[in-house]
C-alpha cells in the first residue's frame, strides 16, 4: 500500500462522551462507541476544506468501555439566533428549564482513520491536504475545539504512537446512526449550504438520517462482516 492510499490516522481522548442514540426520548443514552458522524466532526475540526470531504475507514477503541450517568440543566424551547435579534425578544430560562438523565462514557480513547476524498471542484492534489492535516495534528491545531458528541465534553487529539492498541473485544452492536444525508430536491424543508466552483451557497432539501450495521471486532468499529466502516 502507498503512501496515498494509507488511511490519515489520529488519536483523540477525552474524560467523557455522550454519543446519543436517536432512538431514546426526551433521555440521553449514548452509543457504546463513537459514531463515524462524530468521528467526522472531530476531524473537520482539527482542519476543513471545501474542496474535499472526509472518509471514515475504522475507530479503534483503546480505553475499556465504561458508563456513568448525570443529571443535567437543560431547556424545552429550542432557540434561534434570528428570534434573539428581535427587540420584541424575551426569553427566560428558569421557566423553560427541565432536568433530563444522561448515560455517558467515561475515560474515552480512538484512532480515528480516515481517507480524504476530493470534490469535482478541487484544484489540488490530495498530498496537498493530507500534508497539512498532519501537520495540524502535530502542532495540535484546529479550527475549534472538538468534542465528544456534545460541547462539553471536549476532545484532545495528537499523534498515535505504537504503544496505542485497540481493546480486545468483539461485539455486535447493532444499528448504529452513519451519517445525515443531505438531499437537494423538492422535500424542501430544510436550508444548508453547499460548495462547488462557485463557492457557497444556500439549498433547500431534505436531511435523512443513515444507519449501518455496527460491530466491535478485536477492538475496531468496522460495519458487519466488513474490514472497514461504510462509505455515506
């Protein structure tokens, strides 16, 4: 395997994680593992082009999988920067406020590889970017600060090094959420922006989310019967 084809790798550890399952209510209870879509967030954190997106081979998990549980502060009403722009705006969150139980994880590890895929508009070479993930990683850059599923659990990302080893355990783990697809069309319900040689701009379609069938397999997160993670 060459250079080019080998996957981008980087380690990211943090004291707590919530991934949460989509099936559960008003209740957060987080997935055994962190999801690609969480993986591809950390890493469009650390470095983020519009010319390319980011492909999530595997996740190896290095720390023993453990839970614990928390009770946390939050507000019924979803709110928008728009309405607090109004003058007519009031808002008060001691009367919006409910406490909702939360399963995390605690004392989370991965090595998150990924390949990265170039866009129809991209004018660079691939090395070109993954040149300066790696430098990124290395000095430990990033565009904000990456997070476990929710802002407050912060995530730390540096080199892996050989003393790093996945977890010896294999599970099923069942339907796992892969990533939310955007679609363009006439399902107009929701506004995102989109990038091609033109640069940005606003598109109205649908989001759906994507599921896969997970498995644990002596330690990395790869779809069932597979060797590496589902492309989206």
């Amino acid at each position: 395997m060459g250079e080019r084809d080998s996957p981008l790798t980087v380690k990211v550890t943090g004291d707590f994680a919530c991934f949460t399952r989509p099936e559960f209510g008003a209740e957060r209870v987080s997935y055994e593992v962190m999801t690609p879509s969480a993986a591809r967030g950390i890493l469009e954190a650390i470095f983020w082009k519009p010319e390319f997106s980011y492909l999530v081979r595997s996740i190896e998990v290095l720390n023993p999988i453990k839970h614990f549980s928390i009770l946390r502060n939050e507000v019924n009403t979803w709110q928008s920067a728009s309405s607090a722009k109004s003058a007519d705006y009031r808002y008060f969150a001691d009367d919006d406020r409910a406490q909702r139980h939360t399963l995390c994880l605690r004392d989370v590890g991965y090595i998150i590889k990924t390949d990265i895929h170039l866009k129809k508009h991209a004018n660079a070479d691939v090395a070109k970017y993954r040149d300066q993930f790696r430098r990124r990683v290395k000095k430990g850059q990033c565009h904000h600060q990456p997070y476990f599923g929710t802002r407050e659990f912060s995530a730390y990302f540096d080199m892996p090094t050989d003393d790093d080893k996945p977890i010896d355990r294999t599970d099923d783990l069942g339907l796992m959420l892969l990533d939310i697809e955007f679609t363009s069309g006439d399902e107009q319900s929701i506004d995102y922006l989109t990038h091609d040689e033109n640069g940005s701009q606003v598109t109205s379609g649908s989001a759906k989310p994507k599921f896969f069938h997970a498995e644990l397999k002596n330690g990395v997160l790869v779809e069932k019967n597979k060797l590496r993670l589902p492309i989206r």
